[in-house]
C-alpha cells in the first residue's frame, strides 16, 4: 500500500507540486481589492464640509476611503497599537513572542498582532480564532505589506476598523461620537477613538465607561511622554469627555443628498454647493414655510446657480414640512405646469426674428381661437399695451395673440434648443396654452434656463462678441476637477445659440425696469440696490407658484406650492414665490452691478414715443433708442396718421366731398375699432377721430366691430339658478359712440342702440346671420350659431 503511494506521488510528482503551489497561492494571496465592503453616500460641500450622508446597503455606517489619515490618528493609533508599524515587514515577532509567553504563563489573553493583521483580520469577516487562522493573518500581512505602501494600508484600517454598534471607520466615528470631521478631532477625542477598535464594546453609554476612560488615559500619558503633547494639552484632554450616544449626522442638504445617493451610491461625493449659501437658504425655507403652512401651502423648493461657472450653490429641495405633505419629496426635480414663466422666452424670441421693438403696441382685447378664449389675470383688456408692459404685467392675451404670430412650432423649437426638460411632447400637444403653463418642466430646467441667457450675454461681453453652444447646457451640482480647462476647450462661434445677446438684454432689461406683474406697482418686497431681471408664474388652479430670475452671477428659481397639486388662493407667484424670492437674493454676496450693454448686438434707431414702433414721418414725439439688429426691419409706425378736417374740425373728410384748400391735416393716433374700445376706457387722454362728414363716401377701415361674438366664437344661451334661458348680450364697438346702429338677424330687425351698443335679445337654436348697420350706412355681418349652455 505504502509503495503504492509512493508509485502515485512519482507519478504524479510535477501535478502535485502545482496543486500545493496553487492551494498556497489562492491562501495566502492577496486580491487586488483588499475589502468589497459597501460604504455610505457621503455629500460633502464644495470646500469639503458634510452635508449628509445615506447609510450603507449592509445596514453599517462606513464612510468611504479618506485622502489620507489625519496625523493625530496615526500618532495615537501607532503609539497604541503599533509602534515598529514603519519598520516591521507585517507581523512583529518580538510583539509575538511576548503575547504567546503571556498567554501561557498568565491567564491574560495578549494579540500581539499589528496594525497590517488586523487589517487581514478584518477583511477575513467571521474567521474562527486559531493558531492556524494566525499564521494565514501573519503569511497574508507579509503579502499585504509587499503589494501596498504603508500608508495604503493605515488608511485600510482607518476605513474599516469598527468603532462600536454599526459605525465603521474614523470618519464615520469622528462624525457620530463628536459631531466632527476626523480632522478636526482634538488629542483628547482622537485617543478616545484609537482605543475603541481593540474594544469596540467600550463606547456603550454607561457601559464600560471606566476602562474606556482609563484606556484613552494611559494612550494620552504615553502621548505626553513622547513628547507628542505638551502637559498643558495632556491633562486639558483628561477632561474631555468621552465618546457616548452617536450623534445624528448633518442633513443640511438632504434632498440632494438623495439624489446624489441615487446616481452616485457607495461614493464619497464633493458638491458645488457653498456652505454659506446652503445655511441662508435653509434658514429662508423654514421661516417661509411657518408663513405659508398658516394658509396650507405646505411645501417649496429653492435653487440657486452661479450662472458662469454653471454651478448650484444652493439647493433646497422642500421644505422642513411633515410625512404627511410629502416631506420627502425633491420638488427640484419636479415636471410641473410653468405658469407664465416661459412669457420672456418669446419676448426675447420676437425681439430676434425683429418682429417687434421692446417697446411695440400689442393687442390686448377679447381672443378667440378655434374655441381657445385665454384671459387675463385681472379679466380686463388694455385694447394695446407697450410689449414690455405685457411682459412685466405677465398679461396672458397679449401672449398668447404674439405665440401665435411668432409660431407655435419655432417657440417650441426654441425651448428645445434651450435643453428644457419636460417640454418633450409635440407642440401640438401644447397648443397656444403653452405659453400660459399648458407644459410642464422642473425648477431645476428653469433655472437653468434663465441662467442660460444670462450666460449667452456674459459669454458676448466677455469674448469678442461671441456666442457659446453650452450656455444652455451642463449645469452641475458635483464638483469638477479642471473646470477652467474645461471652459478654455467650449469653441465660440458668431452666430447665438437661440437668442441674440441684444434679444436677451432687452428683456432682461424690461424684466429689471418696467412695473412688476399686476397689482404690484408699489413694489414694497425689495428695496435693495441690487438689480435683478425676474419673473413670477402662477399656474391654473394656483397650484404653483414660481419666481425665478438672474443678476449678472446668479440665477435663482424658487417654487411654492403643495406637493400633492392642492391649489390654495394664496399660490400664486406675486404672494407665495417673490417675497423668498427676494429674501433669497438678499442673502447672497451681491455687488450690485448689472449685465453690460452688448452694444455690438445693437443698433441705435429712432422710435415712435406713443407706439414703441420705428418712427413714421407723422410720429409727433421721438426718441433715439438702442434696438437688436433685427428690429431695423421691423415696420414703421401705422397708428400715426394724417387725417383730413373739415374747417371746424368736427368731421373727417376727403377730396370727394370737400375742398382741398378748406381741409385741415392734422395727425392722430388712431386705433382700430375694437382696440379703441378698450384703450380708450384706460385712457381719459386718448382722443378719438370725430365723424365722418354726412356728404362723405367712406372708404378704407370699418368704424365699428363685433366686440361680442367675436370670430369663430359661438353664441351659448345662459341659464340661470332656475334653469331658465336667459338673454344673449350682442356688442359693438363705434369709434363715434354717439351714433345710432341698427340690429338685424337675418334680415329681421331686433333692436336699435345709441351711446352704448349692446342689445339683449333671446334667439331660438340654430344659425343665423347678425347684421350690424351705423346711420352712416356702414355695414358688418357675422354667421353666428346659438346653442343652449
């Protein structure tokens, strides 16, 4: 049998010499990765400051990997544990020989193992204590110390060791025993801390507190003695107190730190956040929400970005609200509707395409289209209003009449162009309401979008009047190494990337200098020296309230609102967003500067005071003003005219019916009839054409118009509490109100009206024709269809 064997082993020899090498090597190697353990998400801020930090997927608090252990750790821990750990090839056989003689001799128990056996040790989780598992730790030490520098592997320990419950590590220790960074730690705590992996039981609350106590002060003493520490500093340390109760870690960011979590889980993760900035903005959000939640408006959200390094450096994600109203939720990142926060993207749009000056009359009188009837705010109609006026006061049918003449399809264009998230179905989807918050984005899109054109115009200041494809594109809240050099390789180009840098600083201007949204214009909110261009939003049904804007440095976008989309009166953007708006901005560093002109995107032109057009011949008051390229080609201005009187002045005429050398020319501004109506409502001052002489044919523009029904528009009889039908209110517009008009409906007459042309009548289902006719013998006609409501 015996011989046998040996037969099989000669045989065999070369396959067995292989086996026991490789048996030996799959033992004692090292893996390129020492520990697979998970760590934490930890959020730190841009100059390294924790911000929170989301536990490991094993349930331990295991920080990731610092850059490097902190000095006082590595006196204490080597003084403690250690102290040939710089000279020593792994193991420490004079430590050994004096654990195994004490083991033997006394009933004491000694490890004697160092600082690179632990950390085999520890990587070998749930290893049985043996002789035979001590000489794998001592042969994989020797290995470890051969594949890693010494400093490699005191920063294994100092990752992995266990410092009690489920806190793993000395950073994570140094944060739930003191509330601090392992670099901050004083002599004192840093001892506490490097006798507790020896023992980690040590840190109960009022469990073992004694030997903890005695321990870190032999460790301090020894500390004294080396002369590491003066006296002064030992016995100020003595009465340090000791590690207990973890602390909770900071949530000064929570819902980013969620997010990073989710995109970034395991990492030590460093931000663009600024700490300064983060506390003002945490510190805003609770004093808001004790003001709001009063109303029930329970939650908000706040961003804030450097609009030139493309950086956030605030971000509140909801407010300190409960569970209940969805405390949890990072508002930031959600789509809701825009209100009226996309109005100046068209404005600066037209401004480009030079479809209008800053400054252009633009209807504002009852709208329907293909059944779509948009209102304003307030339900009232200014007949024309200045387009920055429109702007400013977030009129809706002015916006809505200038989508549609700008094109739904390219405004769509454009905010695609301008990488706004959410807006991604076909704008047919939207339709004209887009304009009002018919679509959805986040206030993180939103901003960045504002951010976007703020960027554009410092890019051309800054460059030799140049443009940039990224303005729009790559804000970030992770921080980036070389960002500079980044920056250097963005190529410029000539042409903008959406808007001109003469568009946008018109409308940022108009958003600076012209009276808020309405009912505002004794702005009391801010009265600071630092301009900013903003916008407020309210959505339908006010459940969002938006306010968003940009200085030359910064964008901010604030949100209030209720997360589950319950809508309260006080939503609204002017109420709810812009007082934290404004408390925003006065919190940051400011200077006070605003964007400088980009004077060569513009162009000096001469414009009509009255009508913000280019100035026609019979434009009475003028002024110089600077204008986008494109507006050279816009229209001069057509509500100026010269009109012919009669020697008296009380009737428009014409060479037909008058004598040339008896006519007085005189120039008015003149409206169309349905906008007259409304303007010259507003407008005590407006002065209207007088009529036209009886002997006079007229020809030209219609003096009257339907004010009611209006194109496309059909006529519902209304009911009332009892069901019973009411009448039908039909109106006209006269630029001579004093004249008499007669009514017809098919041809049958209904009704005369002076002074006031409105006629209450209660026709019968179906369709008609409506016929109109002033004593002048003009003549309108509409087809109208009645319904029952």
């Amino acid at each position: 049998m015996y011989s046998r064997l040996l037969h099989i082993i000669k045989r065999h020899k070369i396959k067995l010499i292989l086996v026991v090498l490789f048996m030996l090597y799959w033992v004692f190697s090292i893996p390129q990765q020492v520990f697979k353990d998970p760590h934490a998400t930890v959020v730190e801020s841009a100059s390294g400051e924790l911000l929170g930090a989301r536990i490991a997927s094993d349930g331990q608090w295991r920080f990731p990997a610092l850059d490097s252990v902190p000095h006082k750790f590595e006196k204490c821990i080597l003084l403690f544990e250690d102290e040939y750990f710089y000279t020593h090839p792994g193991f420490n056989p004079v430590a050994m020989g004096k654990a195994i003689w004490g083991n033997i001799t006394t009933d004491k128990r000694r490890g004697g193992s160092t600082i690179t056996q632990q950390v085999i040790r520890l990587s070998r989780k749930g290893k049985q204590r043996s002789y035979t598992e001590k000489v794998v730790e001592l042969i994989k030490a020797t290995r470890l110390e051969a594949g890693y520098s010494k400093d490699e592997i005191l920063d294994m320990y100092a990752t992995y060791a266990p410092f009690g419950g489920n806190v793993v590590g000395l950073e994570t220790a140094a944060w739930r025993y003191f509330g601090l960074p392992a670099s901050q730690l004083s002599w004192g705590q840093m001892a506490a801390l490097a006798v507790l992996p020896n023992n980690p039981s040590m840190v109960r609350p009022g469990k073992n507190e004694i030997t903890l106590s005695r321990k870190r002060n032999n460790l301090l003493k020894k500390l004294w003695e080396t002369g590491e520490i003066d006296k002064t500093t030992y016995e100020l340390s003595l009465l340090e107190k000791l590690p207990g109760k973890p602390y909770p870690l900071p949530q000064i960011a929570p819902h980013l730190v969620d997010r990073i979590t989710k995109e970034s889980r395991g990492k030590r993760v460093q931000t663009t956040v600024q700490l300064p900035i983060q506390r003002d903005l945490n510190r805003l959000a609770k004093e808001h929400y004790g003001q709001l939640k009063q109303n029930e408006i329970y939650n908000l959200a706040i961003v804030v970005m450097d609009v030139n390094t493309k950086e956030v450096l605030g971000y509140v994600g909801n407010a300190p609200t409960d569970t209940a109203h969805q405390k949890d939720v990072d508002i930031i990142t959600k789509y809701r509707s825009t209100g009226s926060t996309l109005k100046p993207l068209l404005y600066a749009g037209m401004l480009d395409e030079g479809l209008i000056l800053p400054q252009t009359l633009v209807p504002d009188i009852p709208t329907s289209i293909n059944t779509y009837r948009p209102q304003n705010f307030d339900n009232e109609y200014q007949g024309v209003v200045p387009a920055d006026m429109a702007l400013a006061k977030s009129l809706n049918v002015p916006a809505v009449r200038l989508l549609r003449e700008y094109g739904l399809d390219k405004f769509y264009k454009n905010v695609q162009e301008m990488h706004m998230g959410g807006i991604d179905k076909p704008a047919s989807h939207y339709g004209l309401a887009m304009i009002l918050g018919g679509a959805e984005s986040s206030l993180f899109e939103l901003t960045k979008t504002y951010a976007g054109m703020a960027n554009t115009l410092n890019t051309f200041n800054r460059s030799s009047s140049e443009y940039t494809l990224e303005s729009f594109r790559d804000y970030h809240y992770v921080k980036r190494d070389n960002l500079a050099s980044v920056k250097k390789s963005v190529p410029l180009q000539s042409e903008p990337e959406v808007f001109s840098a003469g568009a946008i600083y018109k409308t940022l201007e108009t958003l600076q200098t012209v009276n808020r949204p309405s009912g505002e214009e004794n702005w009391q909110f801010y009265e600071d020296a630092q301009p900013v261009a903003w916008k407020t939003g309210t959505s339908f049904g006010f459940k969002d309230a938006w306010a968003v804007g940009v200085t030359p440095q910064y964008a901010i976008g604030v949100w209030v609102g209720n997360a589950d989309g319950e809508g309260r009166p006080g939503i609204t953007g002017i109420q709810a967003a812009a007082p934290l708006f404004f408390d925003v901005l006065r919190s940051l560093p400011v200077n006070g500067s605003w964007f400088d002109t980009p004077y060569d995107a513009l162009v000096e032109t001469t414009v009509c005071t009255k009508s913000g057009m280019k100035a026609s011949p019979y434009c009475v008051e003028t002024r110089k003003e600077q204008i986008p390229h494109a507006g050279e080609h816009t229209a001069s201005c057509s509500y100026h005219k010269q009109m012919y009187l009669s020697a008296n002045k009380e009737y428009l005429v014409n060479s037909d019916c008058y004598e040339l050398d008896e006519m007085t020319a005189v120039t008015y501004f003149t409206l169309p009839a349905t906008m007259e109506y409304y303007y010259a409502n507003k407008h005590p001052d407006y002065k209207e054409l007088p009529p036209y002489h009886p002997d006079c044919s007229f020809s030209g523009e219609m003096p009257m118009a339907f004010m009611y029904p209006k194109n496309n528009e059909g006529v519902i009889l209304p009911k009332d509490f009892d069901a019973a039908v009411n009448d039908v209110v039909f109106k006209v517009s006269h630029r001579n109100p004093e004249t008499k008009i007669f009514w017809y409906l098919d041809n049958e007459f209904i009704g005369a009206t002076e002074d006031f042309h409105e006629l209450a009548v209660t026709p019968e289902v179906g369709n008609y024709i409506l016929t109109v006719v002033d004593a002048a013998g003009n003549e309108i006609k509409k087809k109208i269809e009645v319904s029952r409501g």
